[in-house]
C-alpha cells in the first residue's frame, strides 16, 4: 500500500525538509567537497600560496611506502578489532542467552562500556595496561614477559586493539543477544535430540542462523575499527612507538594537522570517503538480499 | 523398538508449579500411546520429560530396560515431531533429514538411501532440493515425520503435530501418521487435546488432567466405562450429558419424581446418595411419553447433515441428543428414554464412577 502525506501548500515540504537538508550540505557535502578541492592543491609551508597540481598528491600517496605500511597497519588493527569485539560478545551473548533469567542486569553491565567515550576508554585501558603502574602490565611482568606499549611496537598494537574491541563489545553482544533470542529454542531441542553436542549444534545451527546478524556486525565493526578508534588510538598511543599504530584515519590527522601536508591528507581522506562509500554500498546490497536462508 | 515404562513420575518448575504429579503408566513395544487432556495439564512436560528435554524431578522414566533420567536426549534414541516442526531453516529439505544420521556418522551411502527412502514414503521427492520456508504446512509436516523416521529410532514422540494444519489436511495427516505407525512398528506417544485425534489414534488412550492421570486404556474402554466424571465429559463429542439423580434401593435412579433404571449393580446399597447420571448424547433415543422417560424441553437444533443435535433442557438442566435428521420433531417437548446399560453413574464429589 502506499503511503503518501498530501500538504495543501506546496512549499510546506521543503521548508520541512530544509533544515536537514541545510545541515548535511554544510556538515557533510561542503566539507567533502572541500576535501576533494583541496587533494588536487599543494599549499607552501606558511599557506601563502597554493598551486593546482591534479593528482600529484595522490600519486605522492600511492607511491609512499609509508602509506601502504599504514595501509597494512589498519587491516591488522580492524580485523583484530572487529574478530576479537565480536568473538568475545559472542561468546558472553551465548552464555546470557543461556541464563536468561538473571540476563537483565548482566545485559545492563555489558551495555555500559558503550557508553564510555573513546578518549575515556583509551585512559582507562592506559592506567591497567601502564608500564610501571598498570595492574596488568604488573601480572604480565610477573609472568616474565617485558610489557612495555611505549617503545613496542606490537604491545602498543595489543593495547589499541584491546581499548578499541572492548568498547564495541557491548553493542556486538545486544545485537547478537536478539540474534540467539530470535532462533527457536524448538530447533536447538530438534538438533540435540538428532544428536549434536553442544559445540556442533554452535557450529552447525546456531551459528549459520546467526549469519545475517554476524554480516551486518562484521561491516559496523570494520567501519568502527577504520572511524570511530582515533580517540582511542590518539589518547593511548598517538599512532606510535614509531607509526606502529598509525591507522589510515589517523594519518590523515598525524599528516594534516601536525605534518602541515595539507593536500596529501585532503586526498587521503577521499580515499577513505571512497572505502566508507564501498562499505555502505555492500552493507544495502545485503540487507536487501537480507543474507537469509 | 522398546517399551516405555513411567514410574512415579514428577515435575516441579523453577517457582514452584508442579506439572506433573506422579504419573505411572507403561507403554508396549511397537504401541500407540495418546496423551490427552486439557490445555496446561502437563501433557508437553510429561513427553518432554521423556525426550530428556526437561530435567525430571522425581520417579523413572525407562526406555526399554534402560533408565534415562540422566540420559542425553541424544543418547535415548528417540525422535520427536514438535508442534511447530522445527525444521533446520538454513538447511534443505534433504539436509534436514540427513541431519541426525550424520550426527551418528552414519556412512553417505546409507543415508543418501534411508533419505530417499524417506522422502518416497512420506511424498516429498519433488521437494528435497527446498529450503523449509518454501513448502507448505502440510509439507513442513511431512518433512519433520521425515526427519523423526530416517533414524529409526525406539521411539517416535510427538507433540500436538497436526494443530497447525486446517481441519481436511489434519485429518488426511492422522491417517497417515496412523498408516505409518502400524507399518514401521515403531512405540509411539502422541500428545494432543484434541480428542477426536486420541480417539482415533491409539491403541492405548490416557487421559491427563492437572498433572495426574485420570485413567488409561483402550479408547473403546475409556469410552465405555469412563472411569470419571472428568473423561466422561472429555470424552466423546457431543459431551455427554449429565443430570444430577437420586441413588435408590431397586437398580434406578430418580430424577426429580421420574424413576430411570441404570445398568445393573451401579451402586448398590446406598439409597439416597446423590450422583450423576451420565448419558451420551447419542444414547438417548426419542419414544412415546411415559413414566421412565426423560422430558426434554427443545431449545434449539444443530443440524449435521445425516443427523442433528437437539439442544434444550431436562428438569433446567442443559442437555443434548443426538438423532437421526429428521427422525424427531425440532419444538415443543421431547420425551426420551435410555438403556439402563448406557448409563453412567458419577459421585458429584470425587467425580468417581459408581
Ligand atoms: N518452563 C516452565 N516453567 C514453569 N512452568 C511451566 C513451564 N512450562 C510449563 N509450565 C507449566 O506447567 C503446566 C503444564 O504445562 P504443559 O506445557 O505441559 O501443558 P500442556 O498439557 O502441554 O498444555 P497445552 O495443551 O496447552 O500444550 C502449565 O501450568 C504450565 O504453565
Ligand atoms: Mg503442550
């Protein structure tokens, strides 16, 4: 059926709309077009003259090893991030879903960490993960091993991706909550009976049910992982101990704003906005196939 | 194939409801046990319980020889038809079936043979290649019967697989189930409230009511000489009637000032006891007025088609006969007479048969 409003005066819509309208041109649309201008401009160091170079910047980037190992950077980090947020909020959602009964605090308590802003929960993880006062830092090192993030490359990747996941694992596990709720608990006790344990009733039933659920977290996890971690990132490592943690969209800001390139960060951000656009575009194409069964 | 054999069995939630208050009752190798009973009588529980999907709280529950209590549900070789069939939604009609063979490790060979074999006795071939969304109630059904016979297991269970099916598909499915049952040999416990279907299905009928067993037997037995007043009234469609009566000394009743002779020995000796009279509806038949009769104040009439129920009141009280259309005039005042050996007599408060 179709539902269409009728207004008497046709005005009316677009002055209804143009609020909307007028705050993604200016936060959105002018700023983008801006970033497209300004990849296709080299500026001096002191901004007193620019010069129209066409793809110069990008060809500059894309013959820069430093941003293929920036490139590599953010792969490792994003599928850390996203398998370990959704392996873990897996799990706990299946233990919950488990218990359901006392579910309603337990649900409460996961919900929190989501609500923590990233700069906060980027300090939170310092303080446990610090070198010298960090309570787990102090386990690793009785267990032997030299914690040390600061001038480790790979602790400080550890670090990010850990402050990173365990901020997504909230919203994973209500998702995947609904998800295990959703699958009738009639088609669990027709696979025991047919003789699957546990551990292949997950893998054979439960886990393909939730494939739709699990596609759709996998894409708002990647775009979390590319997007949302500079807080993090920039609150715990600052994209080092020597650019180890340096993911794309943190170069665009370690590049533009402290290394003054202002071009070459403007056309980086095109290429994020294209990966973002090609994220979003995969993500529609298989919500309107649904991923079902 | 293997006898079940329920001993004292108990269930108790969480919170305290007691589903299931002692039951005992065993069914033979290769028989058709129906559980029926009103809707939140511990039907589903007790055959759960038997699935090993609920823990059981107290009694044995014997599959064969062996006692399962502590049994996986896996382990009890059963297979169970669930109300809403359950079919794996991911997996293909084939696949479904296959499921549990693989499970067990069968080799593909025989599970390809045992699927086919399936799939041509329930008339589900043209469908193996289908997910369960796209096939029809009646086919989903056909899939789960599949699902339950490619394991060959012990036991078949089911709980009220029809009631999602309309009224000619259920019917047409009973048949089936019946038909499938007598030729695989397989024990079976079939849950339902419908009583039509328990009726029709069993070798061995028990009715249920609030978590205890009110009597078992063949469905000819319960029917006959219900052992309550409860399955007397569940029993039987249209219900059975009942007037409330005097117990006198000579082998009858009185209701009001009529004297209605009963089926002999109806409990002798009491004189003066109030009681039940229990009579079908179809054991009622329409005579000439006189002393023993009923008179039955028409209200109004039901037709079926070869027979009509006449709907009206004895003495005030609802009642019902079942007639032959046409045979009986449809106002006015019917007088109506019954064997002594049709009569049922029931203690207003135990519900007991005298
Ligand atoms: N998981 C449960 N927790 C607590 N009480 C329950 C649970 N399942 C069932 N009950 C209660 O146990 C009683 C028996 O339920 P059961 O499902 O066995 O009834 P039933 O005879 O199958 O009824 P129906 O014909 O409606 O399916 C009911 O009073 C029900 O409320
Ligand atoms: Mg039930």
């Amino acid at each position: 059926m179709e539902k269409r409003a009728v207004f008497g005066n046709r005005a009316l819509p677009y002055a209804l709309l143009a609020p909307q309208i007028a705050i993604t041109l200016i936060f959105f649309y002018w700023p983008a077009a801006q970033a497209v201008r300004q990849s296709f401009l080299v500026e001096d160091a002191f901004g007193l003259s620019t010069e129209f170079v066409w793809f110069e910047n990008y060809i500059h980037l894309f013959t820069d090893p430093g941003y293929y190992r920036t490139l590599w950077t953010t792969v490792v980090f994003s599928t850390a991030v996203t398998v370990m947020s959704l392996s873990v909020a897996l799990l706990l959602a299946v233990m919950a879903d488990r218990e359901i009964k006392g579910a309603t605090g337990y649900r409460t308590l996961l919900i929190w960490p989501y609500a923590v802003a990233p700069a906060v929960a980027g300090v939170l993880w310092i303080f446990m993960l610090d070198p010298s006062l960090g309570i787990i830092a102090q386990g690793l090192r009785r267990l032997g091993i030299d914690w040390n993030p600061r001038l480790n490359g790979t602790h400080a990747m550890i670090q990010v991706v850990l402050a990173s996941s365990w901020k997504q694992i909230s919203y994973n596990f209500l998702f995947f909550l609904a998800g295990l709720q959703a699958i009738p608990k009639s088609v669990i006790e027709a696979a025991a009976i047919d003789g699957a344990r546990p551990w292949r009733r997950f893998w054979t039933i439960i886990l393909p049910l939730l494939s739709p659920t699990t596609f759709f977290l996998v894409v708002v996890n990647i775009v979390y992982a590319f997007f949302e971690t500079f807080g993090t990132i920039d609150a715990m490592t600052g994209g080092g101990p020597a650019k180890a943690t340096e993911t794309l969209v943190y170069k665009v800001y370690a590049d533009g704003r402290l290394g003054g390139d202002l071009g070459g960060s403007a056309a980086q951000s095109v290429i994020l906005m294209a990966i973002v656009i090609g994220l979003t575009a995969i993500q529609f194409r298989f919500i309107e196939r649904k991923v079902t069964y | 194939m293997a006898s079940v054999t329920l001993t004292d069995v108990r269930k108790v939630y969480h919170g305290g409801v007691e589903a299931v208050r002692g039951v005992s009752f065993e069914v033979a190798d290769g028989s058709f046990c129906v559980l029926v009973g009103p809707s939140g009588c511990g039907k589903s529980t007790l055959l759960r319980m038997i699935a090993g999907l609920e823990t059981i709280s107290g009694g044995t529950v014997r599959i064969g020889e062996r006692v399962v209590n502590a049994i996986e549900p896996a382990d009890r070789d059963i297979a169970m038809v669930f109300q809403n069939y359950a079919l794996y939604p991911h997996m293909s009609v084939y696949d479904n079936m296959a499921y549990g063979l693989r499970n067990r490790g069968t080799p593909k060979a025989e599970i390809d043979a045992r699927v086919r074999e399936a799939a041509r006795i329930l008339d589900v071939e043209p469908y193996l290649d289908r997910r369960p969304k796209a096939l029809s109630g009646g086919q989903r059904q056909r899939v789960a019967m599949g699902r339950a016979i490619v394991r060959k297991p012990q036991v078949f269970l089911f709980d009220e697989p029809l009631s999602n099916l309309d009224a000619k598909l259920r019917v047409q499915m009973r048949v089936e189930i019946k038909r499938l049952q007598r030729s695989l040999g397989v024990t079976s416990i079939y849950v339902t409230h419908d009583q039509v279907e328990a009726m029709t299905l069993s070798d061995q009928l028990v009715v249920m009511n609030a978590g205890q067993v009110e009597q078992i037997g063949t469905p000819t037995e319960l029917y006959r000489r219900p052992a309550t007043r409860f399955v007397a009234g569940f029993l039987g469609s249209p219900a059975m009637n009942f007037i409330p009566a005097v117990l006198r000394d000579d082998g009858a009743v009185s209701v009001g000032e009529r004297r209605v002779a009963v089926s002999a020995g109806a409990g002798g000796g009491r004189a003066g006891l109030p009681v039940e009279l229990g009579i079908r509806p179809e054991d009622l038949r329409v005579a000439a007025s006189a002393p023993g009769t009923l008179p039955l104040e028409i209200e109004f009439v039901e037709e079926l088609g070869a027979t009509q129920l006449i709907h009206g009141r004895i003495d005030g009280v609802a009642a019902t006969v079942q007639v032959a259309t046409g045979a009986a005039p449809t106002e006015g005042t019917l007088a109506l007479a019954v064997e002594p050996a049709a009569t049922h007599l029931f203690e207003p408060e135990s519900g007991r048969r005298l």
